[in-house]
C-alpha cells in the first residue's frame, strides 16, 4: 500500500476503519467460501489450501466459527474474533456474551477475560430471583456510567452496590456476598 503523504489524518483514520472492516469481513468470507465448498465440491481444504496459502487449521477455524453462527445471527458491531471467542458455548450462553459485549463496547481480550473469569467463579445456586426495578432514564444512565468507570458489567456493579449495602446491615441467617457469589440472572 502507497500511501500519499498530505494524507489528512481524518481520512487515514477512515481508511483504517475500512481496512478493518474488510479484513474482518474476509474471515466471515473464508467460513461461508469453505462451508459451501464442503457442500458442493470435493477436497474442499486440499483445493483451499492452494488458493489462499494459509494454512489447514486457520481454514478449519474459519469454517468452524461460519457454521456456528449463521449470517443473521451474526453481529456486525462485533469482530469476527468475538464470535469465535464465544463459538464454542450453547446459542444461549453465545447471544449473552454477545450482548454483554456489545453494550459493554468490550474489545476481544475483554470478552475473553471475563468469560474467564466467569469460568474461575463457583457453580451458581440454583435458586434465583428476578428483581425488576423501573428507574427514569437519566439515573439508568448515570448507573451505567458508574459501571463502566468500575470496569463492570451493569448486571454485576448493580449486585455488588447491592451486597455492599446489605454489607452494612447484615441479615441473620442470610448469606452475604462473601458465601454467595453473585448471578448475573437479576
């Protein structure tokens, strides 16, 4: 690539924008290329392999990441490598990350390590509640806000400003946050 050198730094940073959306969109393009080729032609990977010099797992991966989510099911806000990084959950489990993702504006490596971390932490009880709370918008907003400054999922800073409430005027007989962990079911 050649850039010319009076480029302005508005349009380098657009072409950058656009140079990502086509790499990301190449792998979604590879996936369905070889998903078709399973179905329709012989030796798909071997022909593959040959056409686009990279290597039989990134094809695989590719492929693999397509079949998982059908085009109408994938999110165009999220890279390619969010979708893979939740490919291997229930559809589920892969539309909740993807929201929280999405809302959260979490690049890869923040998905990744949350869903890490959700991994690390003790199996939930099998009992919930679900509490619904009507607020005006502003303070919806503002909560948000708090969470995102914490690094929290909303659901998760509105658990724990909750358990640190219950914190200060403990109930005899009900666990507290340090023996309950908490659900991101609220």
């Amino acid at each position: 690539m050649s850039l010319p050198p009076d480029l302005s730094l508005s349009e380098w940073r657009h072409l950058g924008q656009q140079i990502h959306t086509i790499a990301d969109s190449s792998a979604w393009w590879l996936g369905d290329w070889l998903i078709f080729g399973q179905e329709h032609y012989p030796d798909r990977y071997r022909r593959a392999l040959k056409q686009t010099s990279l290597d039989y797992q990134t094809l695989r991966n590719y492929a693999w990441v397509a079949r998982k989510f059908e085009p109408g099911r994938r999110r165009a806000r999220l890279s390619f490598q969010h979708h893979a990084e939740v490919a291997a959950v229930s559809e589920a489990e892969q539309d909740v990350w993807l929201t929280r993702a999405e809302e959260g504006g979490w690049t890869r490596n923040e998905l990744r390590r949350r869903m890490r971390m959700r991994r690390q932490t003790p199996e939930e009880p099998d009992e919930r509640a679900v509490v619904h709370v009507s607020v005006v918008a502003e303070r919806r907003i503002r909560w948000q806000r708090a969470a995102e400054i914490a690094g929290l999922d909303f659901r998760e800073w509105i658990i724990q400003i909750l358990d640190e409430a219950a914190a200060d005027d403990p109930v005899p007989g009900i666990p507290g946050p340090a023996t309950d962990p908490p659900a991101l079911g609220v």
